[in-house]
C-alpha cells in the first residue's frame, strides 16, 4: 500500500480547475479538486445523480443553489443530495482552494 498526501502535488499551472480521483468504486467517488478563483459558467448548474458530501481542507468558496448561497471556509463541510442544482460563484484568486469530494449512491 502506497500512502500520499492531499496537500502535495499541487500543480503550478492553476489557470483551470483541477479534478483528480482518489477512489473510484461502484457506489463512490472521491476526489480531490484544485480551484484558485474560478466559478462556474453563469448557465453551468451541476444537477448530479450521486449526493456529494464535499469539505473545503484550504481556500474560500461560495456555493449558489436556486434559492441561497452559502460561503465556505477552511474546514466547512456541505452534503449535497442528488439532483440538487448547484454551481461555484466563487473561489479565491488570492490563495490555492483544495476541496475534498466524496460522490455517493443512496
């Protein structure tokens, strides 16, 4: 078994976002994604058919649902059902923002 290390690797070039998966299995995903101050299109709406359970390890962000928003910081952690609507409005310029992704089945 080989150990690794979610802060390390980050790559230089941060100009788009990054999505790498840790784990993939039948009934769940994890994966490690890299923002520095990209959001969504403004008619890109995520509306997944696995729930996310998704902490934000470093960084800021805001998460725009159809009715509210809610503002992430180092530590805070959402759990999205499936086929919620959802999009990033926001994430840092200023600093690297590292979230932890865990898509699951009901």
């Amino acid at each position: 078994m080989k150990t690794s290390n979610i802060f390390q690797n980050i790559p230089k070039d941060l100009s788009s976002e990054v999505f790498e998966d840790i784990i993939t299995a039948k009934n769940i995903r994890i994966e490690r994604i890299i923002s520095m101050g990209q959001s969504s299109p403004k008619e890109g709406w995520y509306n997944q058919e696995e729930s996310e359970w998704v902490i934000l390890l470093e960084g800021g962000a805001v998460l725009e649902f159809e009715t509210h928003q809610v503002h992430l910081q180092k530590g805070d952690y959402i759990n999205i059902p499936a086929h919620t609507k959802h999009r990033v409005k926001w994430t840092d310029p200023q600093q690297t923002t590292i979230w932890l992704a865990i898509f699951y089945k009901n």
